[in-house]
C-alpha cells in the first residue's frame, strides 16, 4: 500500500492514498529511475564510439487520477492545488520509504465532459533523485561515561570524572546508493584554529583557515547547487568562503559510505563539536 500527496508553496494539498473517495489515480509515470543523455565522440577508424560524459536528466511525473462527486468542489480543489508554472513536492510513502521530490507544475488538463472527469498532472522536476523525508545526522563528537553507582567519596580525594568527551572516527552510511553531498556544522566550546574534515577513505578535505572562538558556528554545505561555507558568530551569520582552505574538496559521501575524521592546528580538538547530516538519495521508488 502507497500513498502519493501534491503540497503547493502555499500548504494546500491533494492526497491519494486509495482510501480517498474525492481523487482515485488510474495511471502514473515517472517513478522509476530518470533517463540519462550519454555523450561520444565518434573516431574515424574506430568502431563505435568513444565515452565522453554522461548525465542524468530531469525527472518527468505525470499522474492522471478520476475526480469523484461532488465533481465540481472537488476539480475546484485541484485547481488550488495544481497550478501551472508554479513549484509543487511530490511525497511518496510506503510502509519502506518515506521520499519527497520537488518540481514544477508543467501542465494540469481536465476532460470536463466525459462521464467520469479524469485529471492529467505534468510535473518537472530538475533535480532527478527523491530524497528521504527527513535527513540524517551523525556527530563525530561523543561521551564516554566514567561514573557508575553506588557513589562513595572520601574528604580530600581528587576530583571524579563523570565523563570524558572523547573525538572519534565516524563511519557514516549512505542508504539511498547515490552520491550525495553534506551538511558539516562546527561548534566550538573553546578556541581552536584551521578546523578540517578528512574523508579517511579518500584522503581528501575540506578545511577553513580561521581561528574559532567559543560560541563559533562554522557551516559547511557541499550540495551540489548550494555550496557554501559561513560563520555565525554573536547572532551574525558572515559568508567566510574565501576562507576555504587551498586545495579542499567538496566531500561527497559516496553510496557505499565512508569514515570521516577531523583536525585542528591548535586547541584541543575535544573543544569542537561536529555534526555532519545528508540526504539519502534515491533514482526511484
């Protein structure tokens, strides 16, 4: 069992779900993974062609559904819902997976005058891959306990650890099984200089030459088409993208997963905080 909802910018949205006696779905395309352009060159004496490049194209969802009495109230509600040109996000959900995909509305035509009313819905979206609902996140930084009852402490004795912040390697999975980038957010509890994340599998980086004070927030973001690096220092967000280290890399977090550590050049590394979260990626459901 599925169920498929339409939410407009504005909230308003259409559900299908088979329980819903307004809208029943009679076909839909463009749920199994997107096409891809492959780009050759062809040479002369050679059989064939030569691999240049490949890409996936946008995804295409195209949903035709029957409208059930009352017919008027409920194509009146289709029309609040779907507009042309407008974006619009497309949630699947099954008892396995619960995606979401965003696009835009390209069409939306009504048969008015057959017996039953039936919808057809056309919607691009221009990035191909549905997303989990929620992302995940991982922090790098974690405590050990070192207290456990019964409690006993004589007069004059040193002091107790009840627990010890320890900096870790952490191993990150990616269940969708496509690339996809990061979210790194840094916090600092004390000052540390030139934070920097390695990607143990690959050895590459992405590293900020600056000096963190306590309070800091350094937010790295490696999306693809929303790259960016800032500081949110005293409640000022600062873009500090200049400050990217030479030769860092827009991790990527690969579909198999990968372990990822961190380094500072000065301070104690027990000082920073890191959360790295992703969206798991999927080519269809």
């Amino acid at each position: 069992m599925y169920s498929l909802v339409l939410t407009n910018e504005n909230e308003n949205s259409l559900e299908f779900n088979g329980l819903n006696a307004s809208y029943n779905i009679t076909n839909i395309s463009g749920l199994s993974p997107a096409s891809a352009d492959i780009m050759m060159n062809e040479t002369a004496y050679l059989d064939g062609a030569m691999f240049n490049n490949s890409k996936v194209k946008t995804r295409t969802i195209n949903i035709a559904f029957t409208i059930e009495e009352p017919v008027e109230t409920n194509r009146l509600k289709v029309y609040q819902v779907i507009q042309p040109k407008r974006w619009i996000r497309t949630e699947y959900k099954s008892s396995k997976l619960k995606l979401y995909i965003d696009g835009y509305v390209e069409s939306c035509d009504i048969d008015h005058f057959d017996q039953k009313q039936q919808a057809t819905v056309s919607i691009i979206c221009p990035f191909p891959y549905f997303k989990r609902k929620n992302m995940a996140s991982d922090e790098m930084s974690s405590v050990e306990n070192m207290f456990h009852f019964p409690f006993y402490n004589e007069v004059n004795t040193r002091n107790i650890v009840f627990g010890l912040i320890t900096t870790t390697e952490k191993a990150i999975v990616n269940n969708g099984g496509i690339e996809t980038g990061l979210v790194i957010e840094i916090y600092a509890n004390g000052e540390v200089t030139n934070p920097k994340i390695f990607d143990y599998r690959t050895g590459e980086f992405i590293g900020v030459n600056t000096t963190m004070e306590a309070g800091d927030l350094i937010t790295i973001n490696t999306i693809r088409g929303e790259k960016s690096v800032t500081l949110w220092r005293d409640g000022v967000v600062t873009n500090i993208f200049n400050l990217l280290m030479k030769n860092s890399t827009w991790l990527q977090l690969p579909p198999n997963g990968s372990m990822y550590v961190f380094t500072v050049d000065s301070g104690l590394s027990s000082d920073v905080k890191i959360d790295i979260s992703h969206f798991d990626l999927y080519e269809g459901v």
